[in-house]
C-alpha cells in the first residue's frame, strides 16, 4: 500500500491547487489512488482550495472522510498559485513536492516519471515537456524561448507540471505568480534540472482561469525576476555602472558647452545646459540606488544566514 494516512509519513506529497473544479476532483483523486497504489513508495495528496466559489468545499469534505491520503487546505479568498503552493508545502509531510493542477489536463499517471529522478538522485527539479495540442501553445513558447535566453536554462518547458525536493522552497521567492520562475530561480541556486515528456489532454470540464491579460504581467514579472537573478546580490552592477555612464556623458557634454560658450565660435547652446542637469543628476542618482541597494542586500544575506542557524537548531531538536 503505497497511499499515505496519519500514521504513514509518505515519500512524496502531490500539491493540487484548485479553483471552482468541484466538477474534476472526484476524478482526479480516483486516477490518483489508482495510478499511486502499485508504487513502492508512499505519496500523499494536499488540495488547496483557493478560493472556490462552487461545490467544491464540501466535495473535499467528503473526499478527505473517503480516501485518507487525501489532505485539504482552505484559502478564504483567491490568492493565485504561488501562495497555493506555500500553503500545501506547509503542511505536505513528504521530501519531494509535486506541482500538479486539477484541472485533468494532466493526467496523475504521469506523476512517477516525474518524481523518479529526483528518488534517484539524478536531479532536484523535473519540469514535465507538453506534449499534443493545447492553448496558449504560441505565447508559452514565447516565453519559453525569452527564458531560455535570459536565463540560459536548456529545459523545453519552464511553465509546466514540476516535481522538486522540498528545498527548493526555502530558496525560491513564492511572490505572486513567480511559480512560473521555480525552475530558473532554482537553476540560478545551482539545482539540478530534468525534464520529462508529459501528454496534456483537453479539459474535462470546468474553464481556464487564466487569460490574455496575464501576458503583460508575466512580461513585467520576467523582466524582475531576471533583475533579482542576476543582479539582487550586486545591485551596484546594474545602478552603478548605468550611474557611471551617464555621469561620464554629462561630462563630456558640460566640456562640449564650455567649448561652445567660451572657444572660437562663442556660441551658446542653452538646450546643452539643461542636457547635462538631467545626465549628471540621473547618474547621480542610479548611484544612490546602488548604494542602497547594496545595504538591501547585505540585510537579505543576513537574514538568510540567520535563516539557516534557525533552521539548523530545530533539526537538532
């Protein structure tokens, strides 16, 4: 029996996120006991209820009461995936967590391909591949190709279904939406990546809750996340050599005016003047922002240090 209960710690704790699904959990959790029962390890399955607004608080009432590996946590409001994800990591009991949505779109039988890397050490992050037809399959791979690029990952598919060790939430940012950044965040920390090939099927019933308008978000959420990558440890890398450059333009405009005022042609450019305000003070500035910047992050290192002193004495309790 490899379904978890109270009294069996399970191997692998498959976090689901739902909203408004009441019409695909009862499903969800019989492919999952079925595909679950013949593995030789113990898993356990956290639903989140995000928020929803039909059947479903009661639906998972009754499922808890049927299925014992079956464990629920309830958010009064909606607060998107990230914080879904948190709050099933907080109280999902195994070693390696699973990113899995209820919509049927994926299916739990593919699950152990994605956990098994990681059980055998061959990875700590594994990033299920879509395969077929699905929407949005233009701008998922836009994005897919813009991450690969900045970020220079070798994965397919960033924004899929992911299994991963338990860590990674201690180093990964779970703001809003950045689930989608899991895997570069954790590449850029020196995790390990595998991706395996994932069948994606039509819904079942139900809607997607994700629409067009997300796209300028997510464009503004990779352009921070690709700042907080690269530069969230050394921001005067970014401000102060930004900083340098304008102040150094300015410079040499301030010389090109005293030319112009008082050389041969004694000409005066009085556009230059205000010119060479706005690049002295915006390098200024950009250099102020790198200062404070370095003190942000020398603080966020000592939290994090502090952190792991913490986290340290609990394992010796």
């Amino acid at each position: 029996m490899s379904l978890a209960t109270n009294s069996t710690p399970p191997d692998v704790s498959v976090l689901v996120p739902a909203k408004d699904e009441a019409e695909n959990l009862t499903e969800f959790v019989r492919l999952t006991r079925e595909a679950m029962l013949p593995l030789p390890y113990a898993v356990e399955l956290v639903i989140i209820n995000d928020g929803s607004h039909d059947g479903t608080s009661r639906l998972l009432e009754e499922l808890v009461v049927k299925h014992p590996f079956v464990r629920v946590v309830t958010h009064r409001t909606q607060r998107g995936i990230a914080d879904a994800l948190k709050s099933g990591a907080d109280l999902a009991r195994g070693r390696v967590l699973v990113y899995y949505p209820a919509d049927l779109q994926y299916l739990p039988a593919d699950i152990p391909g994605l956990v098994g890397p990681i059980l055998e050490g061959q990875a700590d992050v594994v990033t299920g591949t879509k395969q077929g037809q699905y929407n949005k399959r233009f701008v998922s791979g836009i994005y897919n190709a813009l991450c690969r690029w900045l970020f220079g990952v070798r994965v397919k598919d960033l924004n899929s279904v992911k299994a991963y060790r338990r860590e990674i939430m201690d180093v990964v940012p779970m703001r809003p939406d950045w689930h989608r950044f899991m895997v570069v965040v954790a590449a850029s920390q020196g995790f390990r990546l595998a991706e395996r090939p994932v069948p994606v099927h039509p819904r079942r019933a139900g809607s997607s809750k994700f629409g067009v308008g997300r796209i300028p978000v997510g464009v503004l959420d990779l352009m921070s996340v690709w700042f907080q990558v690269r530069f969230a440890r050394k921001p005067m890398l970014f401000f102060g050599v930004i900083g340098a450059m304008l102040f150094t333009v300015g410079l040499v405009v301030g010389l090109v005016a005293l030319y112009l005022r008082f050389g041969p042609p004694h000409l005066g450019f009085r556009p230059l003047l205000d010119l060479i305000m706005v690049l002295v003070i915006s390098g200024v500035v950009l250099f102020g922002f790198g200062f404070v910047g370095e003190m942000v992050a020398g603080m966020r290192e000592e939290i994090r240090a502090l952190e792991r002193e913490l986290r340290r004495v609990r394992a010796k309790e």
